[in-house]
C-alpha cells in the first residue's frame, strides 16, 4: 500500500496525517464524505469528556486507522488544533523523534534485533550500564533533548550566538560538544582510540548513541559515558570558569570514576554476601 495524499485532502486528514503518516506506512487515502472538507480535528472530540468521538471517528476512518486515532493523547487544557507529534513529550516535531520511531518500525518490521537506535532498548542500555548516576544522566537528557546548548538556547531566544564556544566555529549541539568538536577530536581519535576510524559527523546525538550501542561492548559504552560527562564537565566548566582540562586530565578522571563506582558494588556485593553468610539467625 502507498501512503499518499492525494488531490485536496480535508484538513481533518491533514492534520492527522502528520502524526500517522509515519506510524503507519502504508495507509490509503481515507475518503471523508461525512464531514465538510474544511472540518477541524476537533469535530471528533467530545469537549465535555474530552476523549475521542469513537463512534464518529470509527464511521469516517476505516478500522485500522480509526484506532490509531483515537490512540492519539488529547490536550487537557482544550487548545486549539495543531498539529502534534505523538513521539515527544510536548508534542513537537523534530527530525530526533521521527528517526527514533523510523529505527523502532524497521527494528519491528525487519524482526532484527535492536541497536539502541531509539526504541524500548535503547533505554535498557542505559540503565543497565554500571557508571555514576551523573553520567547516565546526561545521556538521558541528551537523548531526551532536554540538555540545553547554544543551539537550542539560541533556538528558544535566549542567546543570540549557537556557536560553540569552545571552537567557536560550529553551532553547538550536544552531538558537537560531546563528538563532533574540534576540540574532543583527541579523545576520541588518539592512537589506540577505538573511534579512530568512526565517522567525525554525526547528524545527531542519538544517531551516534545508537550506533555506540550497537558496535560496543558493555565496558567500552560505560568508558565513553563517563568521558561524555567529563566532557560535558569540561564544556561547562570552559563555558562558566574559562578552564579548558586536557585529554590526559578527563580520561584519567573517567577511569577514576568508573574504578571508585566499581570498588563501591564490590564492596556493597561482598557486605551482601556476608550478610547472606550470617545465616537465617541474623538475617533479621
Ligand atoms: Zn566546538
């Protein structure tokens, strides 16, 4: 089947359709004869209980799609129609989103395993990996785009430069500060890097997180994590303080962190082993 829009779709469908187009490859052209063409989403909804007009949208929509509407969340506070992208917390589109529910449908269709390309999985990855909690969240947040850069300040007016400040050649995105800049080139290709021959570009963050996922094993992931937060320290601290540490300085920082948090389980693993030894007498 071909997803295409065809003649002058109604506005319904339109708005609809930027939010199923990609859930759904492969809908038709849903003919609306019930409703005006210039009828709004709204039509559907019961303002009063603010849900969907099931039996409405079943009537226009064929079976399949009418469910996929009606699985659409509805705005509590009434605003007007917009259009809305289900994959993001505030409903708005980015090409982030759309790339994470494209890898999560071909994932699916495909029947492969997942690389962390965004889906469920992607999530475990992270939360299995042992580093300090500092680490695994700023990759939550860098994954959920809520990690501000110049990019995003500039984006929402409250810089009037993304450039990144460190290299102040390029606009500062997290995939930027964290691999793309200059200025963490020797992190990530010195000699016996295992990125040496990894691309430089990565359009995004979660491009290059789920090609990480996917390549590395456990131990290398949880290295870089914590080389992304002492980094990201770096940039901050660059940014706030005009300190810029070396390479040798945030990889041995790295290391330092992933040794204490190991010494840590280690040792909480061996209390818990004792206590286990004490036998039933003194597991109260
Ligand atoms: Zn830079």
């Amino acid at each position: 089947m071909d997803a295409k829009l065809k003649g002058s779709p109604s506005f319904i469908w339109r708005s609809l359709w930027s939010s199923l187009g990609l859930l759904k490859e492969g809908l038709v052209q849903t003919p609306i004869n019930t409703l005006d063409i210039e009828t709004k989403v709204g039509a559907l909804i019961d303002e009063d209980s603010n849900s969907w007009k099931i039996d409405l949208v079943e009537t226009i929509f064929k079976e399949e799609e009418a469910k996929l509407i009606c699985s659409i969340p509805i705005s509590r506070s009434g605003a007007s129609d917009r259009r809305i992208w289900a994959s993001l917390e505030r409903g708005n589109f980015s090409i982030k989103s759309a790339y994470f529910l494209e890898t999560k449908l071909s994932n699916r269709s495909s029947g492969e395993p997942s690389t962390g390309g965004g889906n469920n999985s992607m999530w475990k990855d992270l939360w299995q990996l042992e580093v300090p909690a500092k680490a695994k969240l700023l990759i939550w947040k860098c994954l959920s785009n809520i990690r501000p850069t110049k990019d995003s300040l500039l984006r929402e007016n409250i810089v009037e430069s993304n450039l990144c400040p460190v290299c102040a050649r390029e606009k500062e995105t997290k995939v930027h500060v964290l691999w793309v800049c200059p200025a963490v080139a020797d992190v990530w290709g010195g000699e016996t890097s295992l990125f040496r021959k990894w691309k430089r570009f990565y359009p995004d963050f979660q491009q290059l997180w789920g090609e990480m996922t996917g390549k590395l094993n456990q131990e290398s992931i949880e290295l870089v994590v914590v080389l992304f937060y002492h980094i990201w320290a770096r940039r901050n601290a660059y940014t706030f303080q005009t300190q810029f540490k070396n390479r040798a300085t945030i990889v041995a920082l790295a290391q330092a962190d992933l040794s204490l948090l190991k010494e840590i389980n280690l040792n909480s693993s061996n209390r818990a082993a004792r206590s286990r030894g004490r036998g039933p007498s003194q597991s109260w």
